[in-house]
C-alpha cells in the first residue's frame, strides 16, 4: 500500500471522474499519477415505455448515488480512509437526447435517449435550414420534432440539457455543457467554441410562427472549454450525491462532457488526423480533422474534441447487444449441462473461435438491430441471423458473424470518410468491452477499416476515466498548456500498446461480408414489417 496514495486521498490530490454509460454506471478516483487507485460501478437498463426509450430520474440518482458509495467504499477497504474530498469532479455521460424543464425545474416529459429514432422529419428538416448534419438523436432534433408534433411542454420549457449536463446542473447549480458535449446537441461555431449564432437565428426564425414563449439561445446551457472551471459542488449536491454525507462542499467540477469526447481522451486521440472507436452497446468511430467535409453526409456527424476541434463521426445505434445476447445464450446453455464457466472465461473463449473462422464469416450474416439503426435508415430493428443451406455454419464462424456485425453499421459510415473525403488515418485506437480479449476485436476492426487498431493497457478503463483526466487538466495545467500537451507529456509518456495490423485475407473476407451485408437489408425490412 502506498504512502504517498494516502496522502493524496487526505489531502484531497485525487480526481473522481464518473460517467453515465448506457447499461452501467462507473465511478473511478485518480492519484497523482493519474491511474486509477479506487472505483465503483452499478449496472443499469433502458426501458422501453410509451414507445420511447428512457431512464427514470430515480433510476439516475440512485445508480449515481450507488456508483459513488461503491467507490467510497473501496476506498475505505483499500486504504482505510473515509473519503471526504478530493481535487475535482468530472461527470460525462452517453451524448444526445432530450431533457426539457419548466419554470420549478421539472423534468417536463420523461427523458428522451439517444436510441430513440423518433425525429426523421425535424432531422431531415434542420439539415436542409442549417445545411449542415443534424442526426436524429441530436437534442435539437428532439426539440424541433416535438414543436412539429405540437407537443403540449414545449411551450412550458424554460431548460433543455442533456444527461451529463442534467447532473452537472444538479450538483453545481450551474447551467454549462462541455464543447464536446454541447456539439451533440447543436451545430458549434469552431471560431467561438460556442453554439453558431447564425444557426440560432435561423431556428429562431423557422419556429416564429408558432408563438413560443422562448428563444433558442434562452434555454440553451452555456458552452465551456476543457480546463475551465464548470463550478462547484454545492452543499445540496453534495448530499444529493453521497448519502451518507461526508462528501464536502467547495470541490471544483470541470465542464461536462460526453461519452465520444472522453473516449477520445482516453485514447489520447483529441489531435489532428488522430482517431478512435468506442464499441459497446452503440459504437462509433472519431476521425479528428485537418478540414471540413466536401458536403454534407447524412451518415456522418460533426462534432468536437473537448477542445472545440471538428471531428467527424460515423456512429451506429446498434454494436454489442445483441452478441451478448448469444454469449448469454451459451452461458444459459453450460448452467443447463451442469457447468458452471465464469462469465469473462466464456467471452474469451467464444471470442477467439472467430480468429478460427473462414475470412468472409462462412456465408453467414447477422444484423444485431436491437433497437434502429440511423446508418441503414431503419426506425426500429430486429436482431436477425440468416444462413443458406450452402453456408459453412460451424461456432468459429457464427462468432466471427456477429464480430463482423457489430461493425457493419458503422463501416457504411468509414468508406464515405475514407473513399469520397479522402480522410487519412494511420492507426485507429480501440476502446469498449468488444476489445477486452486480446487481438479479437482489433483484428475484427483492423480488417473493417483496413487501418492498423491499437488498444493502450488503459482502454478498459473507459470514459470515467477520461471525464477524471479532464477534471486533473482542469486543476493541473500549466500556464497555456494545451489539452494534447498534457495529455501527450503527463498521461500517455510511457503507455503501452498493443498494434494489429490488418490482415489482407481478412480485409478481403470483411469487403465479402458487406456485400451481403448491404444486399440482405431487405430480410431485415421485413423481419421489421413482420415481426
């Protein structure tokens, strides 16, 4: 045990970061060596209710509450201290969607996640005003499709924000969103590192005639950078957060971010020509870049780094669900025989069946819709796995099937990147659970984007561990050092990686993949007309 981890837990030098993920919840306190020295974590689902995609507000703070006492408590057991303050907090969580508050700060409708595929018509409609991409999990896609439905809030709003930006304010008492965070939610003006003034006014304009009692710019959150101070936590928030209500008051928070710009800080991927893919429950990969786009892609999203950089994004609803729906399966099936294998065990050795298989997958296809997927244009999905009676169906090519899928959305969006906008990668960063077994799933994405894929010895430890990064730049930086200065000469001098180039065979068993990936979208559209 280290002396020197102790005094930093008392003297209050650590950094807590916390993200709100979408099926778990993750606390993580950094020493000054930024690694982390404890952590707590509280499992979580959506539910699927009137139609809509949702968490409860009790569901939030109670995982919230849950996550922290679990880190506090592996505290307590680690070094025998009862944890009372640190240097900093730091809250992300998944990007997009919709929450809307009226006059007494109430949660008007129940919140609205990313997942849902609900705003085709304002997408579609804001893309053409802006001229610029708006996705349908975007937060503005959410509030301009509730005015077309003339919705009964939207006159009551007085407050939109998004999940991380929710708890922030709860906490803090200060209405800010990180510039990462804030570019899910509406178009940035990269000069200012602000929402775009000019798109504002056009919202403004296009909404006039129904006679709100808002402007845009009134209900908005402020837009902060990485390294300003985002408040503090108030006496309230304190409470609202650790229950048991030795949590003090006065520790700084940084701006909130979301779940993309953490996944790039931790990937140290936030400069140019850098980028990253996080695979979990949805995945989408970051491309920093050197310039604007030619034109505009619906399948491509503009956002920013935590530092106001364009990034392009190509993001898929759909990634891991369903595949651990059949290792489930396969678990259900080993308790059934009377064996009882560990969870991790399983994954690995299911995993590594698929660097066994035929390079194309054997013929076999997956789509793992659980829910639509924007990238395909499908409002709702249908996990679906089709075989021909020609196909080679054995377990080492069903794995690699569903390793395959798990990217096939998103890959649609990397080709328009790398093929029309010639955008130049030299090596991809991989994080998310799909690469916890060693060379499987960078090998599955090495062969998708034909790029080299790494993972850094720390990619397991996700986006909490990002949000704790930016908290300690925040408290840390040195005078006009900038974000990727202290990322590049405080976090990442000495990290380890592991590097899987691209295999040709694979490359070319991939390209094989989707073709039938593309041309079987119409079994999909009926398993949805159907089902």
């Amino acid at each position: 045990m280290s002396q020197a981890v102790k005094n930093a837990i008392q003297n209050g030098k650590t950094v807590l970061g916390i993200e709100l993920g979408s099926t778990r919840i993750k606390a993580v306190l950094i020493g000054e060596d930024h690694t982390p020295i404890a952590s707590g974590s509280h499992d979580w689902e959506n539910s699927y209710e009137n139609n809509m995609w949702t968490y409860s507000v009790e569901e939030i703070w109670k995982g919230l509450q849950d996550s922290y006492a679990k880190m506090a408590s592996d505290v307590e057991q680690q070094y025998g201290i009862t944890l009372q303050t640190v240097g900093a907090i730091g809250f992300s969580a998944m990007m997009h969607g919709y929450m809307a508050f009226g006059k007494d700060d109430e949660l008007l409708v129940p919140f609205r996640t990313w997942r849902n595929n609900i705003t085709e018509q304002a997408s579609t409609e804001l893309t053409n005003l802006f001229n610029y991409q708006i996705p349908q999990r975007w937060s503005i896609a959410h509030l301009y499709q509730a005015t077309i439905n003339q919705e009964e809030h939207v006159s009551d709003i007085r407050f939109q924000t998004t999940l991380a930006g929710y708890v922030h304010w709860k906490l803090t008492g200060q209405k800010v969103l990180g510039v990462g965070e804030a570019s899910g939610v509406f178009p940035i003006d990269l000069e200012t590192k602000s929402f775009n003034q000019t798109m504002i006014e056009q919202f403004n304009a296009s909404i006039a005639p129904k006679n709100l009692p808002w402007k845009l710019e009134d209900i908005l959150p402020n837009v902060l950078v990485a390294g300003e101070n985002a408040g503090e936590l108030t006496e309230a928030g304190a409470k609202l957060l650790d229950v048991t209500g030795e949590l003090e008051a006065g520790i700084p928070l940084c701006p909130p971010e979301g779940d993309a710009g953490t996944g790039m800080v931790a990937t140290n991927s936030v400069a140019k020509r850098t980028g990253n893919v996080s695979a979990g429950t949805s995945a989408f990969a970051m491309v920093v870049l050197e310039k604007d786009l030619s034109k505009v892609h619906p399948e491509i999203d503009l956002v920013t780094t935590p530092t106001g950089n364009l990034v392009a994004m190509a993001h898929s609803n759909n990634c891991t669900s369903d595949l651990n729906a059949w290792v489930g399966l396969f678990e259900q099936f080993s308790t059934a025989m009377g064996m009882e294998v560990d969870t991790d065990k399983l994954y690995e050795t299911l995993f590594k069946q698929a660097l066994q298989g035929d390079p194309d997958g054997g013929g076999l296809l997956s789509y793992g819709y659980l829910s639509g997927e924007h990238m395909t244009y499908f409002e709702e999905g249908r996990p679906l796995f089709v075989r021909s009676s020609g196909s080679n169906f054995n377990l080492a090519n069903f794995m690699r099937t569903h390793l395959f899928s798990a990217f096939g959305a998103m890959k649609i969006g990397m080709d328009i990147l790398m093929e029309e906008e010639k955008v130049k990668l030299d090596e991809v960063l991989g994080h998310g659970g799909i690469f916890k077994t060693e060379g499987v799933g960078q090998s599955m994405l090495a062969a998708a984007f034909n790029v080299p894929v790494s993972v850094m010895e720390t990619a397991g430890e996700g986006g909490a561990w990002g949000i704790a990064l930016l908290g300690s730049y925040m408290i840390n930086k040195k005078e006009n050092q900038t974000l990727e200065e202290y990322l590049n000469e405080k976090i990442f001098v000495n990290q380890s990686v592991k590097t899987v180039s691209p295999d040709p065979k694979d490359v070319e068993g991939f390209e094989q993949y989707m073709k039938r990936y593309k041309n079987g979208l119409a079994i999909e559209r009926a398993a949805v007309d159907h089902l």
